[in-house]
C-alpha cells in the first residue's frame, strides 16, 4: 500500500521541533508518527510504501492524524467511518505532551520484544504494569516504578545509580538519566539526552518534559 503522509501546514505550528526535522519524525509515545503507521502495518500483514507526492498514493493521510493501535488500516483505505474514530488528532506542541503518556502505554504492543528483558539485577521495581529492559542498555543501580505506567529502557540507554523512575517513561536509545535523577511520569527521553537532578540538557533539540 502506498501512502503518502501530508504534512504541509505543521512545519510553523511545531516550531522548534521541526527546525531540523520534518513532522512526521516528531515522536508521542514510543515511535514517530511515520513510524507508527508502519509498526500498525506490520502487525496486519500490511507493506507500506511511503511516496512523496500524493499522484502515486493509495490513501493521502494528514501527518498530524495518528493512529491507535487497534485502527484497521484495511478500513480506513475503504474510509469506513469507524475507522476514522481511530485517528487522534495532533494540532499543537501541547498535544505532544498530552498524549504522550497514552501512547507510550499502547506503543508497547508493537515493540518488538524479543531482545528486552522483563527484569534487571541493578534494577528495584515496584508496580503492576510492564518493565521492559533492551539486553543493550546499561543499567547501574537504580528504582523503577511502575505503579501509574510502564516503563520502557531501550537500546544503548544508561540509567546511573541513584536515578529514579516513574512511568509511564521511555527512555530512547543512547539516552542518560544521570545519578539521582528523578523522573516523574510521562517522560519522553530521544536522542541524547544528558539529565540531572535539577536540568535537562539537550544534546539534540527535542524533547518538551511536563
């Protein structure tokens, strides 16, 4: 299926995120937006093709409409309403932050799970909800809770010892939470981050912490 993702008009609205990046490599939740679509795909036997101009595209979606997890993408190629009632609209940066705990909960049925480990030696956790490790992250002594959320560590990350985490939390490849730092719910850590207990600095421009 070929799709073409429409984000004229967004560029201005998400200023600064978008100064080195297009919208629909902005990131809620887990993935970015294009990724998202492909993620969803995938798990329905669905190839996408992405195309950059809208002549040679099977279905045109406006970037800033994202996906839930459970949206038939069959369905909405046939534009059944009901599919339609699962887009979620981003408008403005604010709505980064206000669906970015929700997402990074229903991302975690589409993470690819076979190299993340559901516990970690270095790693105190307390909570009902998931804990998911990458085998590649560095994790030094630390506590993790997730009472309110899950909590995803991926690739390359490293926790130092001390840190203190409270999910719902993603902490994005090759991210650093420093020694003590505490992290408070809906935390989204891209890129390379260094965090402290009292100041993040942004090793690459993104992300916007609530």
């Amino acid at each position: 299926m070929r799709i073409f993702l429409d984000d004229s008009g967004l560029h201005d609205s998400f200023y600064p995120l978008t100064t080195l990046r297009s919208f629909k490599e902005l990131r809620t939740g887990v993935f970015s937006f294009q990724d998202r679509w492909y993620k969803i795909a995938a798990k329905q036997h669905i190839t996408i093709e992405w195309v950059n101009n809208k002549e040679n595209a099977d279905l045109i979606i406006p970037a800033n409409k994202v996906p839930v997890t459970s949206l038939d993408i069959n369905a909405l190629f046939e534009s059944k309403f009901s599919a339609q009632n699962d887009l979620i609209t981003v408008s403005h940066l604010t709505d980064l932050i206000k669906t970015n705990a929700s997402f990074i909960t229903s991302d975690l049925s589409l993470i690819d799970k076979t190299k993340f480990l559901h516990h970690h030696q270095y790693a105190q956790h307390i909570g009902d909800h998931p804990l998911i490790i990458h085998e590649k992250a560095i994790i030094e002594h630390c506590f993790i809770n997730t009472n309110d959320g899950p909590v995803i560590i991926d690739a390359h990350a490293h926790i130092m010892s001390g840190a203190m985490l409270r999910g719902p939390i993603y902490i994005g490849e090759h991210s650093v939470v420093k020694m003590g730092a505490q992290l408070n719910k809906k935390y989204n850590i891209q890129f390379i981050f260094k965090q402290s207990a009292s100041w993040i600095y942004r090793g690459q421009l993104y992300w916007i912490m609530v």
